[in-house]
C-alpha cells in the first residue's frame, strides 16, 4: 500500500515560512555590514587568481567553471567578512537540522552529520592528479639510494567502519580521489599506503577511531596508525625496530570524557553535536627525549625529559585544543631519543601525522617532521639537509587539495 505523506498544517507552514523570513533577513543584514566593513576583500574575491582554487578541475578554466568557481569564491569570502560568525553558523545549522536536513551548507562547503553524530565535509573535487604526480617528482629528485615511502590519509572512513551514506555516495569523491592518488604513486613504483586499510580487522568502530567535532582522527587511531609505519620503516630498511614499545598495552591511559569540542562542532554549537571524548596514552617503560619545535609563528620551544614531559602537551588539554597534545601547530620539529632504533626519518607530514611522528620518537631515536605549508625550507631542501635514512610523505586529502605545501620539485 502506497504511503501517504502528510501534509503540513497552515499553523506548520506559517511558522516555517516566519522562520526562514527572520533567517534571511537576519543573513542579509549582517552581510551587508560585512560588505561595507571590507568592500575591496570582497570584490578581490572574484579576480581569477582568488577563484581558480576552487575549481573541481584545476586545469579547467572554461567561462561556465570560472563562473562557477568565483561564486564559490565570493560566497566564502562573505562568510569570513560577517561579523558575529560564530553565532551565525549555529544559528545556520539549527535551522537547516530544524527543516530535517542532515547535511549543512557553510559557504562553498557542504557539512554532512553521519548517523553516529560525526561531521564530515563532503568534497567534490575531480582529481588530484598534479598533487600525485608531484610525489613522483619528489621520488625521481631523491639523492640516490634514500627510500621514500608515502601514506595516503583518507579523512573520515576506514574499511570495517562507518561509511557515506547511500544517498551521499553520488556527490562525494573523496574514494575516488584516494583511489587516484594511490594508483599514480604505486604505477610509478613508489610504496604506499592507504589508511582505509589500517584498522581492518582489529575491531574497532567509528566512534573509537574518529573524533566526531573535528576533522582529524583520534589518538588511538593515530598510536595504531603509528606501529603501521614503524612496521614499513623496518621492512624498507636495514633498523631493527622494538615493535612491542608501540603495542598499547606498553601504555598507560588517561580519559577525558565529553572534553574536546573541535572546529567542525563548533560550527554547528553544542545542542547539534556531541563533546568528544579525549584519551592520552603515556609509555609504562622509562623514556627521554628531547624536543625541539619551530612553530607557525616563529616562536622556538626545546624542551627534555621523559615523553610525558617533552613530547605530551598537558598545557593544550583544554575544551578547544585538545587534539594538539602530540603537537600539530609546529611548523619543524626534531625528537631525539633513547631506547629506539638508530636511525634519522623525516616525516613531511599534515596534521593528522602529526601525533604520528610522537609515538614514533619511541621506537626511531631521530624523528625530524616539517609542515611544508609552514616550514621555511622545501620538502627536497631538508631531504638535503638530513640526510635521512628513510623519508615518508604523509599526506591527507585536504592537505592535498589545499595544494600551498612546497616540495621544492
């Protein structure tokens, strides 16, 4: 038997029709004072070298793209110029949630609330062909003899958890750029990985491995990620790496419940998603090692002690921060152990690496990492520089598709 959709009530309707009435009005007043604040920001906005980075297709620049493109553009760089933003995106997702939507449109971006609660940014882009053939690059620059391997982070699945919902499948190309990348770098004989396969089997589920609030995965995912890596450094290299300093019962743990509220909660406010959980993992056996990091704003920190005092930031465990307390804002960074294996790797990393390269320092002595959108130097200029016995690129789609990193190829 049919089903029989009921239909609104005049009282509904009404009601529906004042809201987004008061919704619009509201929009268009405060991104009129955002026009009349900064009027140049936005007309600069549609000029071709602000538009091109938001074609599908960097190499195609057709008049109905670049249209396109620059009305992404100029919709983003209203959005940044409406004052009160923060109020305005909770009050934009409550609304949208309100009218039986799980997806958000912030801008040119579409925010997808997945049903265990986890938010997600939904891409449309065609390909990444240039960002993979630029690892190429990098591969065929090396001094000769330095092995590379190269880590495919894909954002928010993983085989064995929780997947894009059916309807949502047709206008996400996150697979199908993560199957692009891969096959251009392992066509040209290069190792690589791809993160959809480091959690199968093992059990876990979405909500163990993924932060729900913010785009990067957790700290357990990011340990397990971790023995991964060391298990690729020792099978591409003459080091004998203690595998069991990375197990997780050598550590510890520390839970915070209901802790961290990310950047994607945030957009959304509190009432719409959940506060994340925030566990730290601390090693059991004795450690030291020193730190040194070069952050984005050029602030110099060296600090040396046991991996809780020089490698966890406790300082960083607040509501906002607390993804960063195995660093993610540094732009270079060195850690110098003991106990682990005798050997130099340079991890040319994102943020999702970054926790990566400090469990690392436990089981490599010399761990050096670089955010190339930061770092002064090329990707190929410290290859120069350290000398390492192993590089790995470690990179995610979005550090891809933002494209500003310098490999010096």
């Amino acid at each position: 038997m049919a089903m029989r959709l009921e239909k609104p009530s005049r009282v509904q309707s009404a009601a529906t029709i004042a809201l987004t009435a008061l919704f619009l009005c509201a929009i268009g007043f405060f991104g009129f004072k955002g026009v009349a604040k900064d009027p140049k920001a936005v007309l600069n906005a549609v000029r071709f070298h602000k538009a091109k980075r938001y074609l599908a297709n960097e190499a195609q620049t057709d008049f109905f793209s670049m249209t396109q493109a620059r009305i992404l553009s100029l919709q983003d760089q209203l959005e940044r110029a409406v004052p009160y933003q923060d109020e305005l995106h909770v009050l934009n997702a409550s609304f949208q949630y309100a009218l039986g939507r799980e997806m958000v449109v912030e801008g040119a971006e579409q925010m997808l609330r997945l049903p265990n609660g986890q938010l997600y940014y939904l891409t449309e882009r065609k390909s990444l062909r240039a960002q993979a053939e630029g690892i190429v690059a990098l591969r065929d620059a090396l001094p000769q003899g330095t092995p590379l391997l190269f880590s495919y982070i894909h954002p928010g699945f993983f085989n064995g958890g929780q997947q894009l919902p059916e309807g949502y499948r047709g206008v996400d190309t996150s697979d199908e750029l993560a199957d692009e990348v891969l096959e251009i770098v392992r066509g040209a004989g290069i190792d690589a990985l791809d993160s959809r396969t480091f959690f199968e089997g093992l059990g876990y589920t979405s909500d163990d491995l993924e932060l729900k609030t913010d785009k990067h995965w957790t700290t357990l995912a990011a340990l397990l990620a971790t023995e991964r890596y060391a298990r690729e450094i020792q099978a591409r290299t003459d080091a004998t790496i203690d595998l069991s300093r990375l197990s997780l019962d050598a550590f510890d743990t520390e839970t915070y419940p209901e802790f961290f509220f990310g950047d994607f909660g945030r957009l959304v406010g509190k009432r719409n998603a959940p506060m994340d959980d925030i566990t730290v993992f601390l090693p059991k056996y004795d450690t030291h090692i020193a730190r040194h990091s070069e952050h984005r704003t050029g602030d110099i920190e060296d600090v040396e002690g046991t991996f809780a005092e020089a490698v966890l930031r406790r300082e960083k465990l607040t509501e906002e921060l607390a993804y960063t307390d195995y660093g993610l804002i540094e732009a270079y960074e060195t850690l110098d152990g003991e106990g682990g294996a005798e050997m130099t790797v340079l991890v040319l990393r994102d943020s999702y690496s970054a926790p990566i390269c400090s469990f690392l320092s436990l089981a490599v002595n010399h761990v050096v990492s670089a955010d190339l959108r930061y770092c002064e130097k090329t990707g190929l200029e410290l290859i120069e520089e350290i000398q390492p016995d192993l590089v790995i690129v470690s990179f995610s789609r979005l550090m891809f598709e933002d494209a500003t990193y310098r490999l010096g190829v």
